[in-house]
C-alpha cells in the first residue's frame, strides 16, 4: 500500500511538473466593461491560448486589487508581475508620463499615435531603469468637457467643483479658477451624486462608465487629448518565463496594442451616441470656450517644457518633423 501511495504521489508530482503553470495578477483601474478591461481580458485569453495553459494571466478590473496611483508601484516591487496604468497619472514623477495629457498637442488619434511613437523609446529607456518594460498602450477617445450647467467660455467654469485625475487636469483647473477636487474613475460616479463633483474633462467612456448623464446636462465635445493606458510588464517576471512564452506574451500584447486602438476609436462614437440618447446635450465647443481652452493649451506646454528639459525637447521636435 505505502508502495502504491508511493508511485502515485511521484507520479502526481511528475504530473504537475509538466503542466506546472506560471500565474500572473493584471490589476486594472477601470470597469470589466470598459473597453480597456474587455481587451486586457482578451489579451489574457490570448496568451493562455499560445501558451498552452501555461502562463494564467488575472485580471483584476475597477481597482480591486491595487487602486490606480498604487499599480505602477506594485508592478514595480513584484507585487503585481503586470499591470494597467494611465500614463499621466504619474506626471510628477517624470514629467514624459504626462505629454500625452497636455491640452490640444495631440488631438486626433492619428496625432496620438504620432505622440506615442515619439514617445515610446523614451519611455521604454526610463521603464528598464525601473525594473519594468512597456508591452503596450491603448489611447483613450479624445477627451471632452462635462457640465450641469451651459459653458460659453472659460469664464463659466470660475468656481465650479473641478474633477481631477491627472496633475495635467488639475492644472487646467487651476488656470479657469475651479475648485480641482481629486477623484478617480472609480469613484466619479459618487462624487457627482454627492455634489463633490460639477464638471469635469472626460472621455465619452467614462462618461458611458460612470453614468454622467445621471448627474450632468451637457457635454461639450472639444477633443482636448487622448490620454493613453500603458500596460507594463516587471522585468524579472517577465525574464523569468521560457522563450517561448516570452514571444507568445509580446505577440498578444501586439495583437492588443492593435485591437484597442481600433475598439477606441468605435468607442468614441458609439458612447456619445449613448450619452445624447440618455438626454446628455451633447454639443460642439464654442469658439470663445475653444480659444479659451486652447490658450490654457499654450501655457501648460510652455510650463511642461521648462519641467521636462532636453527630453521634452526632443519630444516635441520629433512631433513637429
């Protein structure tokens, strides 16, 4: 009997071994439903496929796991082996995060791919020194101005309860003279039932994500920036994986890369398509609110460019080639 029990547990073991598994925790800022969360669980799928079973990736949705400014920090130290962060959450920390945040430099998605180009070899140079590397980013739909009340010009954001998410967001604030109040996605909704919130700038998404239309009139489409969410992948867990796993995770991560920029740009339609149905004034910029916005543009640049040196120089010049 203890023969038996002997040749089995062997064989369980040689088992196991064979099929022995590597898994990964994805933590995730936003909703199963957004469209950033449907294409990481795709991605997910996908390497668990290529892999035979062998690499499980989980994906954390809504900041289950880690809250959004604490995902970068976890995938850095090994708490987490891969993660999804929106880059200009993390501007203070190196002002190249926060490029794609600037208001009107990049505001198409054709410009934001050219960003993300010039942007990429800079990042992936800064990520290696911290231990991680970039496996790829998705743009967010240009980004919009949500309000309770008309807004004609800068003027009428004066002292209205700013939403911030972002250094960026909150320095718009700041230059229209509104209270910036920081909320993430996760709690937007909340803020605006409880009156913490009044206007903010915003994806049409998010605006979908978080019921907006629940709270908010109007949404002014002024195309202001397409911040971009990175997913970034810890060097030694990475290392760590066979070759062949190795090829079969960056060949999802590409085949992701792909499919959320095309699902962004479908995204941007079909959410203000449901924002005006659910009641949402859904309206084109004025021109003095344009201007207005546009001159608040020209400032944060300036200032971006003095913070971030030879490197946003360089930036820039290679957007301006």
């Amino acid at each position: 009997m203890k023969h038996q029990f002997g040749l089995f547990a062997a064989a369980f073991v040689l088992g196991t071994a064979a099929h022995a598994q590597t898994k990964w925790d994805l933590p995730a800022a936003y909703p199963a439903s957004n469209f950033h969360t449907v294409n990481l669980t795709a991605f997910a799928n996908d390497v668990d496929k290529a892999t035979g079973g062998k690499l499980k990736i989980t994906v954390h949705p809504g900041a289950s796991l880690f809250k959004a400014p604490e995902i970068k920090r976890a995938v850095q130290g090994g708490q987490a082996q891969i993660g999804e962060i929106l880059l200009a959450n993390y501007q203070n920390e190196w002002q190249m995060f926060g490029a794609d945040g600037l208001p009107f430099l990049a505001d198409s998605y054709a410009e934001s791919m050219k960003l993300y180009k010039a942007q990429k070899p800079i990042m992936e140079k800064k990520l290696a020194e911290q231990g991680m590397m970039l496996l790829y980013a998705v743009a967010w739909p240009p980004q919009g101005l949500y309000s309770k009340k008309p807004i004609n010009s800068a003027a009428d954001l004066k002292g209205s309860k700013w939403r911030a998410y972002s250094p960026s967001t909150a320095r718009i604030a700041d230059l229209v003279g509104a209270q910036p109040v920081t909320v993430q996605a996760a709690e937007l909704s909340q803020a605006l039932a409880t009156g913490v919130v009044e206007t903010n700038m915003t994806s049409g998404a998010t605006g979908v994500d978080s019921k907006l239309y629940e709270h908010l009139s109007y949404y002014y489409d002024v195309q202001a920036w397409l911040p971009k969410n990175a997913v970034l992948v810890n060097r030694k867990a990475f290392d760590a994986l066979d070759k062949p796993t190795q090829d079969a995770l960056l060949k999802a991560g590409a085949d992701a890369e792909t499919r959320g920029w095309e699902a962004s740009q479908k995204v941007n339609t079909d959410t203000l398509a449901t924002l005006k149905a659910r009641g949402m004034n859904v309206l084109p910029p004025s021109p003095q609110l344009k201007a207005d916005l546009k001159a608040v543009g020209d400032t944060m640049l300036k200032e971006w460019q003095e913070k971030a040196g030879a490197e946003g120089k360089a930036l820039i010049d290679g957007l301006n080639r």
